[in-house]
C-alpha cells in the first residue's frame, strides 16, 4: 500500500495536468504521466547500471541506452546531443529549454527506442502524442514525479494502481480496469505456478498479468533463482493481448514498473482470425468485453463452431476453450446473462463447457462490485478443458460482500466473503454437507442438465419460507369494525364541538 504522502504527490501531479496543463481527459493523463515515468525509468536504469561499471572498473557501458556521443532524431533530422535527453540532465534546463528538449528531442527519443529487450513498452510508442503544451506544466510536473522513489519497484507498482484506480473512480475508462481485490481473489483461486503458462486475452491495463506476476514471485522466490525459471517467468510465462494501443503502452508500463520488462504484449484482435491461438496455455485470467456485438465476418470460425453468436462475453468463452491446453484452466468474469441467457448460442457456450469439460465453480458477485462505473451483475466462471467432459458437482457460492460498500462510493467496510471464498473453493470435500440455504453448496451435474444447463446461484438455492398465523377472518373483520366504529365517534364529537363553537 501506498503512503499518504505519496498519495498527496500523485493527487498533486494528477491536478496539475487538470489545472494547469489543461489536459482533462483522464486517460490522457495517465498515457502522459506513463510517457514522463518511461522517461525517468530509463535514466535511473542507466545510472544504476554506471555505478555498478564504476564500482567494478569496467570502464564505459558496452550498449548504452543514451549514446554517448549524438543521436540523430528522425523527426528534426537534426543530431542533437544523447546525454542531453537523460532526465537528470534536462530536470536542471530552465522551463522554456527543458520544455523545448523533452518535447522536440526526448520525446522522439523513446518514441523510437525499441531495442526488443527495453521493455515491452517501447513497442507500442509509434503513434504516441506529447500533449503537455504549457513549459511551467511541465517543470511542475517533472518535479513532482522526480520526488517519486522509483526504484522501488514494489512502490512504483502500487502507485500506478493508485493512478489506475483514480482513473476509474473518474468514472471514464473505468471499464479496462476490474477491482485489484477481485482481480487477487481469483488468483489466489487459481494458484498459479512456475510450470504455466498464463494469459489474458482482453488485457485491459494487465492487472491479471501482473497480480500473476506477483504471486509467482511471492510463493516461489527460490525457484526464481534457477535460470531456466527465471527466464520462463521473464519471457514465456506472462501473455497479453488488446486492440487499443493506449491501453497497450498503459499495461506494458504497469508491467514494468513490477518488474515484469518483457513480457508477450502485442496489438491483437483475440477474436478475429489473426489469433490462431490453440491448445496453448495452461492458464486463462481475464475479464473481457461485455455488451459488445460482431459482424460473423470479424470473428474467428473456429470461435463460432463452438456457438454462433455476435456476443463478445459468449465468443471469448469459446475463445478460451480453443485456446487452452488440455488440462488448461480459466477463471473469467462473465455477466449474469451467461448463467441463463436462453438463446441457442447461451444454451451452447454452457453446454460445451459443462458437458465436454470441466466446470469447476460458479461465484455470484452482487452488482456494485464495479461501481462507480458499471452496476452490472457478474459472476466468476472457473473450469478446466478437458475435450472429454469431467463436470460431477459444480460449487455454487453467493457473495453479499467484497469488503468495500455496494454504492458509488465504495468505502472499505468490515464485510467480506472473499476470504471465504477463497478458504471454501481450495477445501470442496468439505462442501459436501452444506445445504441449499447456506451461502455455498454443491450441485450435481444431472441437476444443472434438468435446468436446461442454468447457472445461477438462485436456481438451485433453497429459500426457508417462514409460516406465519393469522387470526381468523370473522375476527379481523369484527376488530376492523370496531375501529370504524370508534372513528365515526370520534368524528362525530369533533362535529358537534365545531357546532357548538359557531353557535358560541
């Protein structure tokens, strides 16, 4: 967690793009704060990488990020200067200079850095915009962000979910990123280890990525010393892929700044014919689109097989199970209209699913869980591909409460099942006695198939209607008349007051 102090810098660096460089639109912002903590990352790597040299008198860096002579900037056509461009170097130029060199020559600069083995992030600049158009922004802004410790990657991580999440509570853009607690809840589900293979094929801002990441690196510190581990972590373990550039550059950061610096992060239609992903990996996070609609020509046909629908939240279902090694298991965040959507293509997505693979849990989650940006009604979809069925007894469980109130505001409060969620779903033998009037229970498959393969938590609960005994009618009937009776009294005696007060 992050400071209030440091809070206070992000608030402060946040309201200086609104107030003082105009620039509302907070993803604008946060692309434009992404660009200025590339900028600084790169220099503080360097620095540190010259130290170490100093120290072990190994004279000058063999591939310096920032040439040590000129570097010809395409976009002038002009040689300026490499160390020039170095953030500890420009901080120091006066307003209108510095202004002048990040955005003439800096900017450009990590524009067309891409050496492959930077960071994923250099990848994705080509179309980037500078937007800072005023100089005295600009050192207010630069000099809020040098106050920032960045090489603590640990820090530097939380501090841009901090900005993810002030992005989202801004009520724009709130869609690419799902709650960091809910995004951990369905790691911890899923436990992943250092043999997966991991992906999210709508990955947003990359938080599964990097809740993975962190987990990885939280339960298996000493395996990571292996090289061959290492390497699978760094640079074949961690996939993700998006259609929005912006949101590309947003997540690569994110992922460099937990230390995650090249991960398989590409511009990819997941849905259409270009992916041919199959059988590939091990493990599927992921929250995908909701609500959208596709022409059949955009969509992969090997996705329709499974069910021939233009819903986004139905296809990347069939996506995830083309995409899934056999053994392969997912857990994604579904809208409530997957449980028991009626159409044919619904009915076929939860069929394949239930019958020819492994549906292991279904978590309702109440509906402001996404607030303040959605209200919509969700549940946690988790199974295992199989290609040969295996469903026996699918585990329902209801959430009332995530840890934060259901409203716009959503304050921590004392309420939350996630920890039952989580104690519950690694312990399903002993779910085995509870009862359809509990918050969790198991349900046998030929029961879902009786159901017309319906997933919701209410279908199968057991509501206790409490008997309650009423007096008889005549009895009623006299009570409601003697009542009458007395009002009419009491109405007659304010009559003849008012009567008798006239005649007064």
């Amino acid at each position: 967690m992050i400071t209030g102090q440091i809070k206070n810098q992000i608030d402060q660096i946040w309201n200086t793009f609104w107030e003082s460089a105009g620039i509302t639109n907070p993803m604008s912002v946060l692309e434009q704060m992404t660009y200025l903590f590339f900028m600084k990352l790169l220099d503080d790597a360097e620095l540190q990488s010259e130290k170490i040299s100093q120290e072990l008198d190994l004279g000058e860096l063999e591939n310096p990020t920032f040439p040590l002579g000129s570097w010809h900037n395409p976009d002038t056509g002009e040689d300026v200067p490499g160390q020039s461009l170095r953030w500890h170097n420009f901080k120091q130029l006066d307003p209108d200079t510095m202004f002048r060199t990040i955005q003439r020559d800096v900017f450009p600069f990590i524009k067309h850095l891409n050496s492959g083995d930077d960071s994923a992030y250099s990848r994705f600049m080509g179309n980037a915009n500078f937007l800072i158009a005023s100089p005295r922004a600009l050192v207010k802004i630069v000099d809020g962000i040098d106050t920032l410790e960045m090489n603590d990657r640990d820090t530097m991580g939380d501090v841009y979910e901090y900005i993810l999440g002030k992005m989202a509570a801004s009520g724009k853009n709130g869609q690419f990123r799902t709650p960091r607690h809910i995004i951990r809840m369905m790691v911890e589900l899923m436990r992943p280890t250092l043999n997966d293979t991991v992906c999210d094929p709508a990955m947003g801002s990359a938080g599964f990525i990097v809740e993975t990441a962190k987990y990885i690196k939280n339960h298996y510190q000493a395996e990571l010393m292996k090289q061959h581990n290492d390497e699978h972590f760094r640079r074949s373990m961690l996939h993700g892929f998006d259609t929005d550039q912006t949101m590309l550059r947003i997540g690569a950061m994110n992922l460099m700044l937990h230390d995650i610096n090249n991960p398989d992060v590409a511009f990819r239609d997941s849905l259409s014919s270009d992916n041919t992903d199959t059988d590939r990996y091990t493990l599927i996070l992921a929250n995908p689109p909701f609500a959208g609609n596709l022409d059949y020509e955009a969509v992969s046909k090997s996705l329709l097989a499974t069910a021939k629908t233009k819903k986004t939240e139905l296809l990347f279902l069939s996506l995830f199970l083309r995409s899934l090694a056999l053994g392969g298991r997912c857990a994604s965040i579904v809208p409530d209209g997957v449980l028991t959507g009626t159409s044919n293509a619904h009915k076929a997505i939860r069929k394949a699913i239930v019958d020819d693979n492994r549906l292991e849990a279904v978590i309702s989650m109440p509906s402001g869980v996404f607030k303040p940006y959605a209200g919509v009604s969700t549940a946690i979809l988790i199974f295992t591909k199989t290609g040969a069925g295996g469903t026996d007894k699918v585990w329902f469980y209801d959430m009332k409460a995530d840890g934060f109130s259901l409203d716009d505001k959503r304050n921590p409060v004392a309420d939350n099942d996630i920890p039952d969620i989580i104690a519950r779903f690694h312990a399903l033998d002993a779910e085995a006695d509870r009862t359809r009037t509990d918050k969790s229970f198991l349900v046998p498959v030929d029961e879902i198939r009786e159901h017309d393969y319906d997933l919701a938590f209410n279908t199968y609960k057991e509501t206790i209607r409490e008997v309650v005994e009423y007096e008889a009618p005549e009895v009623l009937i006299g009570r409601a008349a003697a009542l009458a009776a007395k009002i009419a009294d009491g109405i007659n005696s304010l009559q003849s007051l008012i009567a008798a007060d006239h005649e007064a």
